[in-house]
C-alpha cells in the first residue's frame, strides 16, 4: 500500500519550430489540458483550488527552441508508460514531442535544483555586413572571450542595477559553423550560481552581434564526477511490479 | 499562393507576444483553396486575445470549411509593433492558419462587435494591401464583408464594406458562397459591380454601394436602391432553430491567454426581457433555446476534445435558460463532463434564484460576485425595463454574502434618458446598503461599482434618444465617485469621452465614414484601449468634415425623422419601438413575452418565426419581467390574449395575485 503518495513520472520533450513563440506557461498550460485530454490519472495538491502536481524544469525564453525540455507529474494511479509519450504528444500542439517518459523515483530531487548545467546551440547575426558575423570573425571573439579572465555583465535585480562576472559559468564555447545568416556556436554554462541568458553572451561576443535561432540541446544533473540525463538520474525501479 | 511565414517570422523576435501571429490552435482547420473554391478570410479587427474566443467568427469559420466549395481562415488585427515591422518591411497583413496574404483571398469578412474597433477595419485593409474605400477596389481586389451586431447600423462603414450581412450569419455565408463561387467561374461577369448586385440579392445582405442617399442640411433626406432589384430595406437573418446548428463543434483552444479562456456552449440566442438600452436583446429576438441534450453532449464532447477544465454556458441571460438548474446541478455532480470542471454563466439575473445557482457551481474561491441592476431607482429601472426592485437585488446580495462571497460587483449605465441626480445618487444608496448587508456576514465585505456612460444604439426605444455629453456624463460620475468616498464601495468607471466618440460611430449616418478614414489617418487604431484613445481626432475629423458632434451624438430625434438604419430591419416595427419609447418616459414597464401574450413588436410576426423554449412557464426568481413575485417558481399561464401589454408598476404590483393578462392597460 502507498497510502496518498502517488506515482511520479518525468517526461522529456522537445519544443521546435513556431511554437517557441509561445511561453514557459503556455507550455505548462497546453500540457494540463493535454493530461485531460488523455484522461491521465493525475494527483491533486489539497486546500482550497487543488493543482494537478505538475512540476516544471528551467523555463525557456519565448522564441528559443529545445530539444530537451523536462517535466515532472504525479499520477495518482499506476497506468501503463509506454503508449504515453506518443498519447501526450498528440494532443500536444505541433512542435512539442514527448520523446521520453520514465517513471520517477520516489522525492527524486526537483528538476529546478537538481539540474547543473546546460548546453545551448546560438546562432549569431548581424544587421548589416554578414561577414561581420562569419565563422572565422566568431571565432575570433569567442577565443578573445574565452582568454578573459573576468566578464562582467550588467543586470537589473529588484529595480537595482548591479554588475555580475558571469565567466565561472561559461565552462565551454565553441563554433559549431555557418548558417545561412551568420554562425552557430556551441555553448555549455553552469545554472549557478545564477543563470545566464544566452542574449547576455551574445552581447559580450561583441555589439555587432544579434540572437539568430537559439536552441538548447542538453539538460544535466551532475552529482560528484557524475554527469546524468535528467531522464535516468533518478529512476524508479519496475513502478508496475510495485504497485501491484 | 504562397506563405508568408519565412517574412514574418524574423519579424516576430521584436514584438510582443509573438503567438499572436502562430496559430496552430487545437480546433484550427486545414484549409482546402482550390481554383473552384471561395477563399474566405475571417478577421476580427482587435487583438487576437480579444478575437480569439468569438463564437460567431469561430462557427462561420467551421462552417465554410466544412463546404467543398469554401476554404476559410482567420486573420486578427496586428498590434501596433506588428503593424509597424509589417509596413517597414513590405510584409501584407496575412492569416494565422497558412500565412496567407490577405488580398489572395476571394472575400475578407470583418466581425463588428464594437464601434470602436471600426478604425482597425481600416487598418487591416491597409497592412493588407487592399484599397479602404469600396470605389477604390479592383475586381480582382477582395470582396469586403462585414458582420456582427454593429451592422444593424451600418452606415458609418458603407463607404469601406462591400456587403453587409445582416443578423445570424450561418445561412447567408453559403449563399455568398455559391454566387462568389459562380461569379468566379463564370470569369467575373459584369466586374465588381456585377458581384455585388448579385450578393444584394441574398436575402440579409445589404450592399451600400446600390443605394443613393440624399441629404436636407445636416439631416438625412432618403435613401434609395439604385436598382428595382435591389431591396428597398433588408431584412436580418435569422436561424430558425438552434439544434440545427451545433457549432463550434471544435471549438479552437488557443496556445496563449485570451479573454473567456474557456469552453462556451450558447444555451440560446436571442432576448425577449425587453431592456430598452440593450441592443443585443432587441435585434437578436426571438428566444431560440437550444434543447438540454444538445447542450449536455456539446458540453460533453468539448470539454473531451479540448482538455478545458472551465465550461461557460452562454446567452443573454443565461438563468433563464429552461431547466438550468437540473443542467448547473448535472454539471457539478459530475454527470456530464469529465471532472473537476467550473461552470461560469455569464450575465445572470438579479435575484435570489441566481445566487443559488452560483453558490452550486462556486463551492470554492467565492471572491466575487457581479449584478447588473443597471439603473440607480426603481423608477429609472421601469424606464430602461430592468425590472429589479431593491428587494430583489438585496435578496440577491445577502444570499451572496451569506454564502461566502466577499466582494459583489454592481454595474450601472448613467446618462440614461429621464435621468435625474436623484437617480443617480440613487446607485450610492444601492451600493451602500449593499455593504452594509454585507458587513453582517464579513468584515471584509466590499463593493465595487462599475459605472458605463450609456450609447444609444440602433433598433432599440432608446434609439430617439440624445446621448448625454461628455461634461454631463462627467458630472455624474464625479457626483457619484464624491458621494462614495470613504465607503467600502470602490467606483469604477468608462471614460466619458471614448462614450462619446462610441456616440458618435453608434447612431452616424453615411457621412461618419469620413470621420472614420480621419481619425484612422490620424494613428487612431485600437480606439477600444484607453492608452490609444485621444477625443480630440474624433471631433477634429468631425469639424474637418463640417459635421457637427452633437448633431450626431447629443440630439434628441423626432419622431418622424429618417433614421441612418430604418433600410436596415430587426423585424422590430417602429411604431412598437416608438410606443415602447413613449411607455418608457413614463416608466412604464413591460414584461417579457415569453411567458405573457404577445405585444407584436414584429419579429415573429413579420418572419413567421416562433420562441423556441423548452418550458412555458417562467423560471424561478424575481419579480423582474413578468411583475410577479417568483421567487418560489410559481407557474405564469401562458395566455393567449390582447396584444399590447404595456403595464405600470402600480398595476403590475396590484396583479400580482392574478394571471398577468388581467393587468393590461
């Protein structure tokens, strides 16, 4: 017997093409209704206005794209995993796919805290002389960027103004190519001790520099030397065989 | 034709809300253009989350999509970073289902709910490449229709809309349709001016340009069709039945907020309370319910098909509804629908009954609580034929308040014709007892009341009537805020000039439409949103045009006077209108004609058309309407009998104790 405690699962799916133009909360909105289309049988927080639990990873900027987005929810009862990510996804709007759905390990650490580290794809133009925003031009910002000891941004925090050495949190840059309009470099940043935005990269690149199509390409949890896939960090073992 | 979307999306990373522009709705259709079929492009000229919702657009919108001979998509009005990126770049204003440009399609079609978002019709022609004026237009420009409660009074936007249809539009698409499509095939016979005569010929559709209207001054002379074949007045379409029309079917579920971000079922279309300030229910006659079943499996069905946890069950007073009680209750116990679903009923009734509904469906969060008693006085209540007595209305507030609400929202017109201070300081009187009923259950019980400047609209008794300017409008509303402060009772209220400007569009004659090309050259787009709304283009376009406002807006019409709509008809007689208009200056009141014998305003009578209700005796509740005490759900006989009923308060009182035929006057 499980008593109230109900069955956590953690789902993967991407979020390509016109539908990042819409908001991490769209997101979580247009997933509850599609729980409800699939007649999931979700879990309920008490009080007054129960939620479906339903828990979200790092929100993703309105207009960038992700191949590896994450969600955790509690079903109240066990029901089969498999046909679920194909299930959700349909009545998903185009461009969010559940390629993954895993069940969850019992308070498995939330996705917010737990994951470390992130990986973006960023393709950076220019409005003017395309060959400003050329591989080889990119490279050499990038290297002039790495070689810093220090990089120092300007943020707004509560209303106050206050400067930030975002450098520690960049741990790998490199240039992945061209595009059809400028070049895409591959970025790996540390989430603390705060996140930093890849338009806030793109700026320090350089002010001729504009945000092209951004994506984020990976999700970590790192635990020690350990390096895990939010989808099998912290796994629960056969959630059929228990729940029988 | 090609889409727009590779040019629009680099425009998308420098504008608000971005997802206005995507579609991909769950419920969004695949449209299927073809040579043989007619494109038509739906635009609700406003932003998308205002326009998303709207029921009409969504049913025209399934209903030509399901013809093999129709392809319909939806267009909303950009927001002004849009519309800017989109003039810069050479980008026409395009659909949201296939980035399609505008002017590729056969027919724009523009929903007129509002008469300050005419200026945005014009805007969206513009970004859309299409000329504004109808004398502008190529034949191989779009044919530009124009539908929606504001249509009743169409001349304002004559010189911009092709057709006009007039009234429910399910019927008179597909008969556009098929004589578009003909048109098309035929290779255009006739040209522009060849369409058009032959779109003059669907009944309900009337087209500006075939008919020649004179002047006497500043008053209107005539207004005459061009040809024998074209109707001298066009009469509105009406559905017969709703259970013929069950749409939306697929309701669309937006990827953003919108506003009633819900499922709406309509419960019924039309009104027959009689308020003599309410346009909607005077044009939309007669009662037409929808049977229970059909709205149990489309609530059913749709909350299923769109994952909504909230259903609103829509009409224009929605307790009215036969058997809505049993539905609510059926609603909330979870036999229909797919549970945890709220139920919201907007514009309910004032009166105890109501409130026992709304306690039913708000077990929880009972935050706030909205009546709309419209006038300050009982006296100015029998005048505008809200029929709510201050009993009724504090039975109403007590059983809120008594039940756990906190806050209860009072809305109330101002300006209403007869109006004295008296009046309106009545509305302060009502909003303070309100309070102190309410203080007898909670501490922190409130108020807010919301105060509108009233617009007389077309096709109403109020329809004579001079719209109180801008300074007496303020007046009162400073009266009102003054006599308020330091109560629990917060007063919101409309600004009195964006009335004004409402004025000027509601009641305008053909020579508004200068007016309106003015006031949109001048940047007046988004006329709806405070922060875009400036007076002075209004009356400066009105004085470049040597037109004078309150010739339009502040001046009483006489009796006999030609009115810029009597070519447009409800079905509403005038005389019924004008003796309805007289009952009211001397606060007569008249009850409603469902449930007592007909006083032949004409709709049924003209279009053979009956009140389809479910039940013939008035539902449980107040005294409003039907001047008996229902409050226990007493059965009113429904008698045949004298057709004009047109009763005072005294008697109706007085007959309260007998059937209500015997209390005619």
């Amino acid at each position: 017997m499980r008593g109230d405690v109900g069955y956590p699962v953690r789902i993967g799916f991407t979020k390509m093409g016109k539908v990042r133009f819409i908001s991490h909360r769209d997101v979580a909105r247009a997933f509850e209704r599609a729980f409800r289309i699939e007649s999931l049988p979700l879990s309920f927080t008490l009080g007054f206005s129960p939620r479906p639990k339903v828990s979200f990873g790092l929100a993703l900027s309105v207009g960038h794209e992700s191949d590896a987005e994450y969600l955790d929810f509690e079903l109240a009862e066990p029901v089969p995993l498999e046909p679920l990510a194909r299930a959700i996804s349909g009545a998903l709007p185009e461009g969010i796919e559940v390629f993954a759905v895993t069940a969850l390990a019992d308070r498995a650490p939330a996705l917010q805290e737990a994951v470390s580290a992130v990986e973006w794809e960023i393709e950076l133009t220019t409005d003017g002389d395309a060959q400003l925003a050329a591989p080889e031009a990119v490279t050499q910002r990038v290297e002039a960027l790495l070689q810093a000891p220090t990089l120092v941004v300007e943020r707004v925090r509560k209303g106050r103004t206050t400067t930030e050495d975002i450098r520690p949190t960049i741990r790998r840059m490199i240039v992945l190519g061209p595009t059809e309009h400028g070049t895409v470099i591959g970025v790996e940043l540390a989430t603390r001790p705060a996140s930093v935005r890849p338009a806030e990269l793109v700026a320090a690149l350089g002010t001729e520099f504009r945000e092209g199509r951004v994506r984020r390409t990976r999700q970590w949890i790192e635990r020690g030397q350990q390096r895990l896939d939010p989808l099998t960090a912290d796994p629960r073992i056969a959630l059929e065989a228990r729940a029988s | 034709m090609t889409s727009l979307w590779p040019r629009i999306e680099p425009l998308l990373a420098g504008v608000e809300k971005p997802a206005r522009y995507i579609g991909m709705e769950r419920g969004s259709q695949v449209p299927h253009h073809g040579p043989g079929s007619v494109s038509w492009l739906l635009v609700y000229p406003d932003t998308y989350e205002i326009g998303l919702p709207n029921q009409g657009l969504q049913i025209l919108y399934e209903i030509l999509n399901e013809r093999d001979d129709a392809a319909a998509e939806r267009a909303y009005a950009p927001w002004l970073d849009l519309a800017a990126a989109l003039r810069t770049h050479a980008v026409p204003l395009f659909s949201v289902d296939t980035h399609r440009a505008a002017a590729d399609f056969d027919i724009v079609a523009f929903n007129l709910s509002a008469e300050l978002v005419f200026t945005n019709v014009l805007e969206c022609l513009d970004l859309g490449g299409i000329p504004v004026r109808t004398q502008q237009r190529a034949v191989t420009d779009p044919i530009v229709v124009a539908g929606g409660h504001c249509t009743f009074n169409p001349e304002p936007m004559a010189d911009f809309v092709d057709a006009f249809v007039i009234g429910d539009g399910e019927e008179p698409v597909g008969e556009m349709t098929e004589r578009v499509r003909d048109w098309k095939r035929a290779g255009h016979p006739g040209g522009r001016e060849g369409i058009l005569r032959e779109l003059a010929a669907v009944p309900g559709v009337y087209v500006p340009s075939m008919y020649d209207v004179t002047y006497d001054g500043p008053a209107l002379r005539s207004v005459t069709p061009r040809y024998a074949d074209v109707p001298a007045v066009v009469d509105k379409r009406t559905v017969a039945d709703l259970a013929d029309w069950p749409y939306p079917k697929e309701q669309l579920v937006p990827l953003i907020e919108v506003v009633h971000d819900r499922l709406n079922v309509e419960l019924f279309r039309g009104c027959t309370r009689g308020c003599r300030f309410c346009q909607a229910g005077m044009i939309t006659r007669p009662v037409r319910e929808r049977p229970a079943d059909q709205v149990r499996s489309m609530v059913e069905q749709g909350l299923a098909r769109t994952g909504y946890d909230e259903v609103a069950l829509t009409s224009l007073s929605s307790a009215d509804f036969s058997g809505i009680d049993a539905l609510v209750s059926d609603l909330v116990t979870d036999q229909i629908g797919c549970g945890n679903v709220g139920v919201s009923l907007p514009s309910l009734r004032v009166d105890a009954f109501t409130v026992g509904i709304a306690s039913e469906i708000q077990k929880v969060r009972r935050t706030g609580l909205t009546f709309a008693p419209e006038g300050g006085s009982w006296r100015l209540r029998q005048v505008i034929n809200k029929l709510i007595t201050e009993e009724d209305l504090y039975a109403a507030v007590e059983g809120a308040y008594s039940q756990g609400w906190r806050r209860v929202k009072l809305y109330f017109l101002v300006g209403l014709p007869t109006e004295m201070d008296e009046d309106t300081l009545g509305i302060a009187e009502l909003a303070r007892n309100v309070v102190k009923i309410g203080k007898q259950y909670t501490k922190q019980a409130s108020a807010t009341v919301s105060v509108g400047g009233f617009v007389p609209k077309a096709h109403t008794p109020f329809q004579w009537f001079g719209q109180n300017g801008t300074a007496e409008l303020q007046r009162k509303i400073t009266m009102l805020r003054d006599d308020l402060r330091k109560t629990a009772a917060q007063v919101k209220w409309h600004d009195p000039q964006a009335t004004f400007a409402e004025g000027i569009a509601s009641r305008g004659d053909r020579r508004i439409g200068a007016v309106i090309e003015r006031v949109w050259r001048a940047g007046g787009t988004f006329q709806e949103w405070s922060e875009h709304f400036h007076l002075a283009r209004w009356t400066d376009a009105m004085a470049a045009e040597g037109l004078d406002p309150d010739w339009h807006v502040t001046r009483h019409r006489t009796e006999n006077e030609i009115l810029p709509w009597d070519h447009i008809a409800a079905g509403l007689h005038r005389d019924f209108l004008w003796q309805d208009w007289q009952a009211s200056l001397a606060a007569h009141g008249l009850p409603d004609c469902r449930w007592t014998p007909c006083y032949d305003c004409g709709v049924c009578t003209d279009y053979a058309l009956e009140h389809v209700v479910a039940s013939s005796v008035p539902p449980a509740g107040g005294s409003q309407g039907t001047g008996q005490d229902l409050s226990a759900g007493g059965a009113v006989p429904v008698l045949l009998g004298p057709t004009r009923v047109v009763r005072s308060e005294a008697e109706a009182v007085a007959s309260s104790a007998r059937p209500p035929s015997a209390g005619e006057s």
